[in-house]
C-alpha cells in the first residue's frame, strides 16, 4: 500500500515548466526554395507565451551557428529588436512573425541559424529557441539556357516560316560571369549555351543582328539549377514607328491656365499588317506644362486598356480633350507630346502639339566660356569677355533680345518671356554645341553655360 501511494505521488506531481510567471515558447520555419544570393528569404517565427503572468521586455535575436553568414534585413525584426523596449506577451497569447534576410555567396553552404527570444522574469529559458537551416542552391551549380532567335516580321509574335535568324551571337553575362558565354545561333535560329552559373541576374542579349531590328526587353534570367530556360523563344522587332505616321496638332496657338485644349491627333499604318494592342504613352518625362489628358479621353488607345487597332493604310483621327496645368506659364508653353507604342511592338513613333502660354518673364543668366585647358569645364579665366550675344526664337529665329559679356563671360539678358531660344555669338566665335537656353520661371529655371570655339 505504501509503495502504490508513493508512485502514484510521483505521477502527480506538477513538471517544472508549470512554475508560474511568463514562459516564452519559440518555433520557426524557413520556407522552401531554391535560395540564391541576393534573394530575400523568409522565415516565419512563432512565439507563445504559455505561462500564466505577461511577459515583458520581450527581443528577438539570432546565433549564426555554421555554413553561409545569413545576413537578417534592416528593421525586420519589428516590435522584437533587440536594440529596442522590446515587446510584451499577454498569458496565452501567440504571434507569428516574417523575418527576412539574405545571403552573399554559396561558398560555405547551407545557413544554420538559432532564433532565440528572451524576456524578464522566464519561468523557463529552455524552449525559447529553435534551430533553422536555410536550404541554398549547391555552389557550382549551372544550368543549360537554350532558345529559338527569330525575325517577327508580321508582328504577329509568333515564329513562322523563313523568319529564323541565323549567325547571330546569343551571349549571357552578369555578375560573377567574368567573360560572357556565347552561342551562334544555327540555320535555324537555335542556340545553346551551357554551364550558366547560378545567379539571379544572368542577361541574354544578342549580337549580330540585322540591320535596324530591335530585341525586345528580357528581364533577368534566375539561374537556379531547376532547368527551365531551354526552349526560349526570343523574337526580334522592327520599329513600330516603321509602321505608324503620327501627328498631333492643338485648336489654339495660345492658352492660359485651366484652359479646355482640343488635341488632333492622326495615326496612320504605313505598313502591309494589321496593328493590334496600341496605346498612346503622353508627358512620358512628367512636364509640368503638358496638357492634362485623362486616360480614358484616348477611348481604346488608352494606356490603361492598350486596345487600339490600325488595319494595313488605314487613316484614324482621333479627338483628345484636355486641360492647360496651372504650371503651364512658368514655361512660356503648354503641349502634349505623346509616343504611340505597342503590346507586342517597340520603339514607336512621337507626335507633339504645342502652343504659347504667355504672362511670364523674368532675366536670363549664363556664362560663354573658352575650354583652354582642355577639361571641359568653365574654369577660372576662361570666360570669354566683352562679347556681345543674342537670343531668337527657335520657329522664326526673332530677335528677342541682346547682351554683352563682362569680364567673366557671363550675359544677362533682362525681363525676356519664358520660352526656348537660340543663343548667337557674335565675331570670331561660335557655340561649340547647339545652343538652347530654356528660360524657365523658378523653381523650373537654370542656368545656362555655352563653350565656345573659333568660328
């Protein structure tokens, strides 16, 4: 009798995880992948409070234990940096949390990582931690990247017969590629090139092409050793603007701010294919004088829908409502300048209307300057002195206004209308390059400098 009470005893007596006080109880997982430098990896982070009092001054941290340094990314920590207050766990409660971090190399392996939590006052310090390896792709691991070259053109984004390219250098580069690796492409436009090291931005790009044919952008090749970069098919493009005649005209020849404009705008398929997918790409620089145009004023031209169509000759007007911006005085001007592109197309044509938006002026300031120490910069004593200079409008080359030099090259010319003129140097020298000024109103102006030459 007395040994059965004393193992019935021992059975029930509390483990030692019960103790009260807050007990912190860590796991952690990465997620599966092909892990490569420069990738952002995750882990995800669980932690519980399993204790019956708040855990407080609650931080995370990390032991690398071997293979590759895991380098863990600014502040993902969040509420758990240990540089911080750190953060508290209600009895009960459980977070989850996505860390980041990344690798440099794959030299040293696979990452062994501890993550260990610590709070005040731990009942119990012993599952506050969880090991973790971060599964990376095997140094000296490569790929086959093999693919079909072809000339699209019926631009219709497909290979079709006689449109293979043959001869043309297929070439991969990128970091840690230290000479680029090359293939020439077969009679039939095929190519291959193996042993790819493994990287995330691994390039094709192609020599040797014909005459005035483009290739169209391809993001970087990840290079994982999955092997799914050996049947490429890489078209190559004429210019749409080949194919397309744009024009683009504006109702007025001057606007104030906030006036309606009413754009004309005519594109013609010069070409012997239908054209499919088109869209007009306005201000692509962001301008402040651009005439505001909403997207959907260029009905299925729009650059949200990209539906618009030409047929082989044909001649479509198009009518374009927009608004004068409020900036557009700042620059003597308002237009829209617009470059009409293609889903599957590249490099198509431009089109720009303008008009005058006067009731600005203001000074315009700059230097002429003699490049006698060859650096091509404006040093001290080199400006070009007691010289008078002239500006005129670039359409009707108008004398607007005249200046003359002072000792250091620099000419001012006063309360000129905003705009775009030419510069002339009068006497036995000449700009070296063409010289704009673009007279701006601030905080849009700047100054101008000319080099000059022996005329």
């Amino acid at each position: 009798m007395t040994v059965a009470l004393t193992v019935t005893g021992v059975l029930a007596a509390p483990p030692a995880s019960a103790e009260p006080g807050p007990n912190l109880k860590v796991t952690a997982t990465v997620q599966q992948g092909r892990w490569l430098p420069t990738d952002s990896i995750p882990i995800d982070l669980t932690i519980t409070n399993t204790g019956d009092a708040t855990a407080q001054q609650v931080k995370g941290y990390d032991s690398p234990q071997t293979g590759e340094y895991f380098q863990f990314a600014q502040n993902t920590w969040g509420d758990l940096e240990y540089r911080g207050n750190g953060t508290t766990f209600a009895p009960g409660e459980s977070r989850n949390y996505r860390l980041h971090g990344s690798v440099g190399s794959l030299a040293n392996g696979d990452p062994v990582l501890e993550i260990r939590v610590s709070g005040s006052a731990e009942a119990d310090p012993s599952d506050n931690f969880a090991t973790v390896t971060v599964g990376l792709v095997p140094a000296g691991t490569t790929e086959r990247v093999a693919g079909h070259l072809y000339a699209d053109a019926n631009r219709d984004g497909l290979p079709s017969p006689g449109e293979n390219v043959a001869g043309a250098q297929a070439r991969i580069g990128g970091p840690g590629i230290p000479q680029d690796l090359v293939s020439v492409t077969d009679a039939n436009g095929r190519f291959v090139i193996d042993g790819v090291p493994a990287g995330t931005q691994r390039y094709l790009f192609f020599w040797g092409l014909p005459d005035g044919w483009l290739v169209p952008y391809r993001p970087a090749l990840r290079i994982d050793g999955s092997g799914p970069h050996t049947g490429l098919d890489n078209p190559i493009k004429r210019p749409l603007s080949e194919a397309i005649q744009a024009s683009i005209t504006l109702d007025k020849t001057s606007y104030q701010p906030g006036d309606a404009v009413k754009a004309t705008v005519t594109l013609t398929n010069v070409g012997t294919v239908p054209l499919n997918g088109l869209y007009a790409a306005c201000d692509p620089v962001g301008a402040a004088n651009a005439v505001d145009v909403t997207p959907s004023n260029w009905g299925p031209f729009s650059p949200l829908t990209q539906a618009g169509s030409l047929a082989p000759g044909q001649r479509l007007v198009l009518d374009v409502a927009g608004k004068v911006p409020a900036k557009a005085p700042y620059f003597g001007s308002t237009h829209l300048h617009c470059l009409f592109e293609g889903k599957t197309h590249m490099n198509g044509p431009g089109a720009t209307g303008q008009a005058k938006a006067p009731g600005m002026s203001g000074d315009s300031r700059g230097q002429l300057w003699q490049d006698k120490n060859g650096n091509y910069r404006p040093d001290p004593g080199e400006g070009l002195a007691n010289t008078t200079v002239t500006l005129t409008r670039e359409g009707d080359k108008r004398l607007v206004s005249f200046a003359r030099t002072d000792a250091d090259g620099f000419a001012t010319f006063r309360n000129v209308a905003m705009g775009e003129y030419l510069l002339h140097v009068t006497g036995s020298w000449r700009p070296a390059e063409r010289s704009m000024i673009y007279h701006y109103a601030p905080p849009h102006n700047f100054g101008w400098d000319f080099r000059v030459v022996p005329s």
